[in-house]
C-alpha cells in the first residue's frame, strides 16, 4: 500500500515496502527530505527536540485535529492521510519569520538554539489545537517535554506566554499579530502553500520483512490479525510512545495501524457511565473529561484530568492511547502506570473484542491476567460516582514537576454508608510503583466498612496495617523501598487531611492535605547599558537567534554527506577489571547494512583520545585493549548503513574475557569505606600545614564541630549529542565536529592515524550545548569516526546515541569533604580544616583537585593560613574518566566552604547571614555587597516570616538560603585564540573568523559587537562565519568562562590595525567621506583590509568574579516535594559587553545548578559497575516548571573590571556556584519539621543532589505519628 500524506504542503506518496517497517517521521524527515529543523536527541520522546505538528482526521468525528508529535517516535508508516509541519514551514529568511520564531529570538529565549525549533513547533502545536486562544497557565504547562539546558527557560517561557490571550509580556514591536501566525508558507516558494507541487522521496534499496496493515474497522483489524501466524510477533500501532520505556523488539512481523478504526475511537456519555474508546489519546480523554467533570456524578474527572496532566508530557500524551497505556502494563507489571493507578482505583470495566461481534467487560486486573490471544481493547467504562455517596483522590509524587514517571502514585475512592458520620460502606485504596503485584492495599479495603474514616482510632489503625501490607521491593534505579513506603503512607494520610472536615483537623495540619501549588512563574532583569559604547553594552538579539529558532541554523548532524556514508555506533565491555581474550563480530558482520568492525588493533599510531599534556598526562583509550576500566568502556566501532543497523549489530559482538574480576567501586564512599590506599591520589598542593590542636581554647559559647559533604557526579546533558562527520577529499580527512577543542580534537586524530597534523581539517560553524562534555570527550566519537572513514575511504558519521554517552563518557568530578571547625561565640572562624576528595573516574585526566578547586576554597572569607588547612585527593573509581563540567572544581569548593559557614551558623543558632558578615575578608568587594543585598532582597523580614509559617505549618515548611561566591577567574590557561576580520570593499560589510567556537554563550555575538564598535559600522552589516583549523589553527580550549572576552580583546586588535591601515585613506578623503567611498579608496590603493591577530596569554590578567543568591523555597514535608518560590542573584559582571547574553548565562547556570543539587541522580549497579539513570526516562535535569516562581537577576551596575577586556567579566559558569543556596533553603525547612516531629537539634547532611527522598527521610516524620489532631 501506498502512504499519501504533505510536508510543509509538499504532497508525498511512498511506498510502505520501500522503506525500513520501523523508520521514524523523524528519520524520514532528516535523511530523506532533507529537512533538518527537526532535531533529535534521545529518540525516546524525552528531550523534545523533535517535535513536529501533525494535523491528522479524526476517524469517528472526520475533524482534522492538529497536535504537537514527537517525529522520533511518530512511525512513518502511521502517517497516512496526514499534513505535517516542521519549523521550516512556519518562516524562513526569504519568506519571512513565524511570530513565534521572531519572538523566541527577541526575548532572548535562544542559547544553542539546539532545543529551539522543538519548543516552536511545540508552542504552534498549542496554538493550533486551541485556535490561538490559549491562557498563560496552559502556555506554561505545555513545555514539560521540552528540556532546555542553556537557558534556564525563563525567557523561553516568557516569549511563549506573549501569545497567551491574558499575557503581560512586553512584546517588541516589530512582531507581527497572532492572526498572522497559522498561514503555513511553502519553503520553496514563499508563498502561501497551495499544496500543488512535489518531489520524489528517496527509496530503500532492500525489502522489508515485515507487513503492515491499515484496517478501517474492526472487521478489518480482525482480518489483518488473522494473517498473524502463530508464534510470529505483531504490533498493534497507535501512538508508538510505548518506546519510550520499552523499546520495541526486533523481529515484528505485523504491524497493524489502528489509528483509523473509528470504533475504538467512539465515547459517550449517559446518566451513569462514561464510555471511552481504547484508541482515543490521553489528550482526548483529557478533553471528554472537562466535559464530563460539569456533569452530576462525574465531578471525578476533574480530578482524573488534573492526574493525566501529570502523565509524560504534551505531545506524548497527544498521541499516546488509553489502551496503549494499559497494554504496557500488562506486558510490563512493574510499569507505573498512572492511567491503570487511577482507573483501577475507580473500578473501570474494560470492553475488549475477541471478534467483531464478539466482545466482552471485564475488569482492569481481570484484564492483565488474561492470556487471550489477540484480544482488542474496545474502550473503558467509567461508572457515574455521586459526590454525595463517594469521595475520590488521586496522587502522583514525582522526581521533578513535569514529565517523568511516579516514584509512587495512588488513587482511593471511599463510598459512605452514612455521609454525615463519615461511616465507609466500601473502599478502594490503590497504590503504584510498589511492586509489580501490589495494587490494593487490601487489609484497608476490608478494615474501613462500617468504620468512621476520621476517627483516631480507625485512622491508627489504617496507618498501622497499610505499613504492614506494602513490603516495597528493591528496583534501582527507581527510590528506595523506605522511601516508597513512606510515601504511601504519606498519599494516604494526605487525602484524610484534605477530606476531613476542618473541624476535625488541627488547624497546623490542614495545609499538609494539600499539594504545592506553582503560580505562574516570571522574572526580572536589571543591568547597565552604555550608550556611548553601542552596540558594546547594549542589550542586542543574538546573532544567531533568529536562525536557530526557524531551524536554519545547521548542527553537525545536520550536515548532508555522500550517499556512501556509514553510521558508527560503539561495541562496549562489560566486566570490568576483567581482560579481553578475544573480540568475535562474527555475528555483526552477518547482520544486513553492516560494512565493517574496527578495534584496538587497527588503530595505527596511538590508542588514545587525549593528547597529552599537563592537564591530560594518562593516555585515555579509544578502545580497550587489554584491561576492561569501566563498565561499557568502547571496545571497537561498528560501521553500517544506518545508524539503528549500526547500534543493534554493536550488541551482537562477542567478547571473551580472562576471568580476573575483583571488587568494583563507583563511588568515593565506596573507595574509602574499603580503605583502597591504592585508590586514593594524594595531591603535593595544599593550603599550609594547621596545628588544629594548638589554637586557643574553647570560650564559654564558643562550638567546635565536624561535619561530610557529599556532592555526587552530573550528567552534562548537551541537547546536540556527541557528533562527528568525517569525509575523506583530496587526501585529506575534512572532520565536522561538534567540539569545544579543534586543536584538541584535530591532534588526536592525526596522531591516532599517524598522520601530519595538517592532513586532518576541522570546521566547527555551532555547538548544540557543550558545558565541558566537548572539551576533550568529543573526541573519542572524533577518533572513532575518522579510523572507521580511512580505513574505508568512504564519509563516516557517528551521532552518540544518549544511552551511549551516559555510559561511556565522562562527567562532573564527584567530591566529598569531611570538614571540621571552631568558631567564637559571634561565628567568627576560629579553625577550620577541610580534607576532600574529588572522583577521577578510571584516570587522573583533567584533575581539578589541584588546579581549580583549591584556589577557590578560600571563597569571601578570612580563611588565612593560621586558621584554614585543605588537603585534597583524587579518588580513583571504576568509572568513566571524569571531566570538566560547568564550573568544575570551583563549584564545589565554593559549596563546601559555604556549607562549613552555615553548619557554623547552625550551630551557634547565629543568622547565616551574620556568620558570614562577621567572617568576610576585608578588603573584599563582599564587604560592600552583602549589607546591600540582604537590604534590597528584604533578607531579615523575610526570615521572620517564614519562621512564623513555619510555626503555623506542620506538613509545610519554608526555608531561605544565602549564599557567597567569589569566583576566580584563571586566564592562565588561555594560551592563543587567533583571529581574522575581513571587510568587503564592495559594500563595506564586515566579517569575523575565530578560534573559539559558539556553544551557546553568545561568543559570535559578543565579537561582533566589538567589531561594529571599533570600526564604526552598524551591528547589521557584520557577520561571524565558522571557526575551522587554518584561520583558527592553535586555538585553546572554549571553556573556562573566558573565550568571549578573548576573543573579543583578538578582534579589536584586529580591528585596530584595520583603522590604523585605514586612517591615511579616512584623513585625505575628509570628515564627509563615507564609509563606503573609504572602503573602495583603499581598494584601490592596495590598502590590505583583512587582519588576523591573536589573544595572547597575559593580554587578560586573571581576576574574580563575586555573586550573591538568595533562593527561598518551600517544601511538602509529607512527600518531599518543593517549589522554588524565589531566588534573587546579584553578579558582578563588570560592564557587560552583552546585557541580554549575560543575563541568559546567569539563569542558564543557576538552573544547571539546580538540577545538579535537586534533580540529577546518577545510580550505579554496584555489582558490575554499570550505569543504571542512562536516559530521559531515568535521569532528571530541570524542567520549565522547576525553575524558580519569581526569577530577578541583577548584573552589579557602576562596576567597570579594571583588568577586564573592556571592563567586562565573564559569566558563563560563575552563577552554578550560587545554586548551593538551595541546600541552606532546604536546611531551614527540614530543621522546623524536625523540631516538631521531637527530634534533637542536629545537623542533616544535605548534598548533591538532595532529592525527596532525601527530605521525607530527614524529616522525622513517623507513621504512627500520623493523626488528624
């Protein structure tokens, strides 16, 4: 059969066998049209970067609905009858911009830009589906799916609120009206699409071994499931987002679309049920019940909707089913389903089919354990539930706000036999993600009959046998077994809280029955602009903005290579500390698509992705050769003809190993618990030798105290993920690779090839997200890529798939620091000694022990060699070898000299922010700084009114945390950054070239605004093109904060010595000469006006940077959830060359900081080493609705650098350090609901990241504790 369906308003016909059964919209969008807008990340409907919108008809209704679709996980094959669209359709530069793309752009919502068509597509897929008359409240809720990692979604945030009909957001004049916004343009034309042109697809050369079935009715479905043989696998197909958890088998023969049946697509609603077609979406039922909930005896609705709103994200839930969900559960026990949690505890009747005129109601449980073959969900019954008669709740207590699974979900419905005595007739209480056959807490359901839900003696002993009945199981990754109990517990006790007449309830209690409730986030930004120095200083649109948010701004992926190209994907150990004997890719190289297998032993010259040097003295393997270091340590490279084939044939390659195994550890506590003296690295560098016991003796009130932090590992979590291009041209390998390092990347190649250096070329136009995971591991996939292409002559690309990079590569240095200090009655310092020790994964590479975090431990405080000692070591662990990520080392030396201020603080019982005043080093600009922030931030008042919340709140606690930074900036290592800037005699336009790379930063913009400044032409009519490894050749490292002031200070040489070649030409020709007449004058003359110059070390001195923070939060003592009700940050950025980039930096790296403390959990297998939070489904960073409620950023005004490039600072990483703050916050809250729960006035060890685990188990909360009064 063919698939008719348009593309931007091109028509497509393909042939269903002419392509792989399993080929996603996405990957049909990107290698055969050609339309790169649509990213890609995680394939798994986690990241959203590949959202498109499909307007499809729908079946029962014939209404064309349009949604916002995951293209990755959209089968192409499911696509019939539908129109498309990808940011390429909204607007471009020659037929103009999409109001979304403009705005996104204008309001500074784009760093990488990487994310960016995603999050467009995603807002246009809103607007569409409600007409454009959407509320802020539904804007802010939309972006769960979509994962920004630069930004800090506040300004993304706020240019998608602006369409909102309630908006508030200053929008600039220039963008068009909402009405403007649903014209879809043709990309070839510019017109307005009239669907009347085409273009052939490519097709596939080998015929697919699988069939596809498109029935129109369930007589059809019924028929194409008869063609199933027996034993043969089928699949039936609705939204596909199942694989997003559990990724689909190889080996389905049948997959049959049931997107057109229309009756399982029916509903209905009576007096007393509520029909629901199996296939309508999550989205669907949500809609029906909105309707619904405004009927009597389905006001539980409301509720059901307020729980699906919780369920992944926007367009999974457009396109995921009722009965695909259920279908999930029923293969996969263990699976938290949140449709079966809800719908089970509701004692929904499912309608199944053995036929088409056979069919069947059941129940949900009596569902999942039929065996039937080949049995079809028809639709779900919701019973009517008067609200007089029943009482229904539902929970879902999640790792995050948005678009992730349940640590544990819950439902209950209480039937009442007399309502005013609260006497239970019947009772469901439900509960998820305990174990696999856990459902109904039974021993309640039968206790409650002919019970007083409320009173205290029943509700003691619900406690008492719900405690008894759970027995979670042990399941990493997912929360601990104590940690799910309590929760449990918890869910219950809350739903008597908010449910019991208030009478009833203490009145410290009634706010624990609640959930945390977000309002509408927004933010403030203060700066400085200097008029005289624009467009330096002046708040501009990124330079890049608008092309990364229509999607034409190209990533290395995005890059068209020769038919011929092979896909690479990594084969990886699995013992670790074990041998490897022998490698058989027997197998892999059977499998269709495979071209080759490449190892350790065809590697020419050296077996290394590092080149050495001082920061990089061990050799860091490209493929092991001999003893396996970490668990999927890359072994070899698979070369094939698509990048599925690719990955699958990686698993099918054996490897045997010597039997040498021995213990494995993952983690510093591992290491030191076991005493491996041979692990830990002493450091030579320390801060001077302390006496601890020859200090002055304890004064009356004077504390002396000890405490551990710990800070566990991040995941830099780059939207672009590790990609590189080779192609091999005129004896040379061109390589497209997205790295912060060419130099780096480049020598590595060469000298894994045996290669002259100059034989290997790089080009680098924009980095999708970098934060040091580009810095040096770019190049193992580099290396990987560019053997695999001279050994086949042929163009190689390799795109690291997340599972492998969160695997294979390195990430941020753990650290742990056992403190110790004494402090005088008023906090001041009298001692304090802190030994820590950092996690160097498998090797010593790149080590911050030394050279970052010791240099910073020292913070704002009078820590002088008489009272201050640090000692740190490098721990060596069976992991990846570490590497630098934002802010390395000095985030957390910062941390745990701010945690030692506050334990001190603590326990004086002194204000936190008095320790620190009594403590500053004087002299320190914080001196002047902390009396005006606490001031303007209303810091005491604030404190006072918390603590009286909470007095007022025993399930509710508020907190605040401060904290200080004094980031030093070391521009030591910046050794060269050369730079070329053109101007063009023919128009006067100007371009720029340099060695460093935009990862997102701004550095392209930042050049070009000194460019414009020093030559005295408008911001317009310069230009920066890609860095690359001649006109760049040499170029340091970006990274470290400083590559923009950098390469600033290079362009204005540059720059300089144009206007000097220039300025005979400007003084003969007179003041009226215009710029134009100059240019062509000197043309003329021979004036050369191309200049390169270089940053040159010393050019910049090194220098610190200072920050405050403020953040305020509030914590659900119960459960352990929180919202960031406010952070104010106040940085020193000196003039900052870019007000609008700058601010963007600030927020993106605090909110990195905040998933680094909150979110972002690493857990390993301690067994075998492996990595078991290796994708979106497991692992956490920050969502749009985790960022703070109230966001206000101040850039310091009236504070010029003096040693700064035009008395600028950096600020690319400084705020993470600030993001620490959270953890005094959460502190502050814990400590007033340990002190009403009984418990000794103790400090709780809070680190990275502090989850709600941590929270509920540091609480002191105690079930039996759990009353109404």
């Amino acid at each position: 059969m063919s698939i008719k369906f348009s593309v931007n308003g091109f028509p497509y016909e393909v042939q269903a066998t002419d392509y792989a059964p399993d080929l996603t919209l996405n990957a049909f969008l990107r290698q055969h049209l050609q339309l790169t807008a649509t990213k890609y990340m995680c394939l798994e409907g986690g990241c959203g970067s590949c959202v498109c919108v499909i307007r499809r008809r729908h079946p029962a209704t014939n209404e064309v609905q349009p949604r916002a679709a995951n293209s990755c996980l959209t089968l192409l094959n499911t696509c019939d009858d539908v129109d498309i669209i990808t940011d390429e359709g909204l607007g471009n530069r020659l037929s103009g911009y999409h109001p979304i793309q403009k705005r996104l752009a204008q309001l500074n919502g784009s760093q990488c830009g990487y994310c960016s068509p995603g999050f467009v597509m995603n807002m246009y897929g809103l607007l569409e589906q409600h007409q454009g008359q959407v509320t802020m409240a539904q804007v802010e809720d939309a972006f769960g799916g979509n994962i920004c990692r630069c930004t800090g979604y506040r300004p993304i945030l706020d240019a998608m609120k602006s369409f909102a009909v309630d908006s508030d957001t200053a929008v600039p004049a220039e963008c068009v009206d909402i009405e403007d916004s649903f014209e879809l343009l043709c990309p070839r034309t510019g017109q307005s699409c009239q669907g009347s042109c085409s273009r052939p697809a490519r097709r596939r050369q080998d015929p697919a071994p699988a069939h596809w079935h498109w029935p129109k009715t369930l007589t059809e479905l019924f028929s194409a499931l008869g063609q199933v043989a027996s034993g043969e696998l089928f699949m039936l197909v609705a939204g596909s987002t199942a694989h997003g958890v559990y990724r689909r088998p190889r080996g389905i023969r049948h997959y049959i679309d049931v997107q057109a049946v229309a009756e399982l697509k029916q509903h209905s609603l009576e007096t007393d049920h509520l029909l629901l077609g199996g296939n309508l979406t999550l989205t669907d039922a949500m809609e029906l019940f909105l309707v619904a909930a405004k009927r009597p005896g389905f006001e539980y609705c409301a509720q059901l909707w307020q729980h699906f709103n919780l369920i992944a994200n926007v367009p999974v839930r457009n396109n995921g089913t009722l009965a695909g969900n259920i279908s999930i559960k029923k293969e996969h026990p263990e699976f938290p389903s949140d449709v079966f949690i809800t719908f089970e505890a509701l004692d929904v009747n499912v309608l199944v089919y053995d036929s088409p005129s056979s069919q069947r109601v059941m129940s949900l449980l009596t569902y999942l354990g039929d065996a039937t073959p080949k049995l079809v969900i028809g639709g779900f019954i919701l019973r009517a539930y008067p609200r007089e008669r029943y009482l229904f709740s539902s929970y879902k207590i999640l790792p995050r706000a948005q678009n992730v699974h349940a640590y544990v979900n819950a439902g209950f419905l209480v039937e009442w036999q007399d309502v005013q005595r609260h006497i239970v007739h019947s009772a469901r209480i439900c509960f998820g993600n305990i174990r696999p056959d856990y459902v109904h807490a039974q021993p309640l359901e039968q206790l409650l009959p002919g019970r007083d839900l409320y009173d205290p003696a029943t509700v003691a002993q619900m406690f008492e046998q719900l405690r008894g009945s759970l027995q979670a199981e042990e399941r990493p990754p997912e929360a601990s077994p104590e940690y799910r109990e309590m929760l449990a517990c918890a869910l219950l006790y809350k739903f008597l809280l908010a449910t019991a007449p208030q009478e009833l309830v203490r009145e410290r209690y009634r706010s624990g029955g609640q959930l945390l409730e977000r309002a509408l986030s927004s933010g403030s930004q203060t700066f400085e602009t200097i008029k005289q120095n624009y467009p330096v200083t002046q708040p501009v649109q990124k330079l890049e903005g608008l092309m990364q948010c229509s999607g034409e701004a190209s990533y290395m992926n995005d890059l068209l290579t020769a038919s011929n190209a092979v896909h690479c994907a990594f084969v990886t150990a699995k013992r670790v500390g074990a041998t490897i004997q022998q490698i058989d890719a027997t197998a892999a190289l059977g499998c269709v698509g495979v071209v080759a297998f490449f190892a350790a032993k065809d590697i020419p010259g050296t077996n290394s992705f590092q080149t050495v040097s001082q920061l990089t003295p061990d050799a860091d393997e490209i493929f092991a050769a001999g003893r396996v270091r970490y668990y999927d340590q890359p072994l070899g490279v698979i070369a094939a003809l698509s990048q599925d084939t690719a990955v699958h044939a990686a698993t099918l390659v054996r490897v045997t190993y010597a039997n040498d195994q021995r213990p494995i550890y993952t983690s510093i506590g591992q290491v030191l618990a076991a005493k491996q003296q041979d692990r830990i690295v002493c450091l030579p560098k320390e801060l001077p030798h302390l006496d601890s016991a020859s200090g002055p003796p304890l004064a009356p009130g004077d504390v002396l105290g000890r405490g551990i932090l710990e800070l566990e590992s991040q995941y830099h979590f780059t939207m672009e993920p590790q990609t590189t291009i080779v192609v091999p041209l005129d004896n040379v390998l061109q390589v497209w690779c997205s790295t912060q390092w060419m130099d780096g990347t480049q020598g590595s190649i060469a000298h894994m090839l045996k290669l002259d250096v100059n034989k290997v070329q790089l080009q680098v136009r924009r980095v999708g997200g970098a934060y040091g995971a580009k810095v040096t591991r770019a190049n193992a996939v580099a290396c990987a890529a560019a053997l695999v292409a001279a050994k086949l002559n042929r163009p190689a690309r390799f795109v690291q798939t997340i599972e492998s990079m969160m695997e294979s590569n390195g990430k941020r240095w753990a650290c742990r620091s056992d403190y110790e200090f004494r402090a005088r009655a008023n906090g001041s310092i009298i001692m304090l000694t802190n030994n820590y020790y950092e996690d160097a994964g498998c090797n010593l590479n790149e080590n911050v022990v030394d050279f970052l975090t010791m240099p910073a431990l020292r913070n704002v405080y009078k820590l002088t060699n008489s009272n201050y000692k640090a000692t740190g070591s490098a721990i060596l662990t069976d992991a990846p070898s570490s590497t630098w990520c934002r802010a390395p080392g000095t985030a957390e030396a910062i941390a745990m000299t701010e945690t030692a201020l506050e334990h001190i603080a603590f326990s004086l019982q002194l204000d936190p922010a008095d320790v620190r005043l009594v403590n500053l080093r004087s002299g320190s600009k914080m001196v002047q700084l902390l009396p005006r922030f606490l001031a303007t931030t209303d810091y005491r008042k604030r404190r006072e009114q918390i603590n009286l919340f909470n007095a007022q709140n025993r399930w509710r606690k508020r907190g605040l945390g401060l904290a200080l930074m004094e980031f030093p900036l070391n521009t030591t290592v910046g050794f060269t950054y050369p730079t070329t800037v053109a101007i063009y005699h023919e128009d006067g336009s100007v371009v720029v070239t340099h060695g460093g790379i935009e990862i997102g930063q701004g550095i392209n913009t930042k050049a070009a605004q000194v460019a414009a400044f020093v030559l005295g032409v408008p911001l317009e009519r310069v230009s920066v093109e890609s860095s690359n490894t001649v006109s760049g050749a040499n170029s340091m490292i970006t990274a470290n904060s400083m590559s923009s002031e950098m390469v600033g200070l290079a362009v204005r040489k540059a720059c300089d010595t144009l206007n000097k070649r220039l300025e005979p030409v400007k003084r003969r020709l007179g003041k009226a000469a215009t710029w134009l007449q100059i240019l062509q004058a000197a043309y003329l003359q021979s004036v050369i006006l191309i200049a390169s110059d270089s940053y040159k070390l010393g050019d910049i001195p090194s220098y610190s940077i200072f920050g405050l923070s403020l953040s305020e939060l509030e914590l659900d003592i119960l459960t352990g959830s929180h919202v960031i009700r406010r952070v104010d940050i106040l940085e020193d950025a000196g003039e900052s060359l870019s007000p609008n980039i700058d601010v963007g930096q600030v927020e993106g790296a605090f909110v990195m900081g905040l998933g680094y403390y909150l979110t972002e959990l690493l857990v390993y297998d301690r067994q075998t080493g492996r990595i078991l939070t290796n994708r979106t489904w497991n692992y956490h960073p920050p969502g749009a609705k985790d960022i703070p409620i109230d966001f206000r950023i101040e850039l310091l005004q009236k504070s010029p650098n003096p040693v700064g490039f035009m008395r600028s600072k950096a600020t690319g990483e400084p705020a993470l350090c600030l993001s620490v703050g959270v953890l005094f916050a959460m502190q502050h809250a814990i400590q007033s609901a340990r002190q009403d729960a009984g418990l000794p006035r103790e400090w709780v060890r809070l680190g990275a990241p502090t989850t709600p685990e941590t929270v509920v188990l540091n609480a002191g909360s105690q079930v039996q504790n759990f009353a109404l009064n």
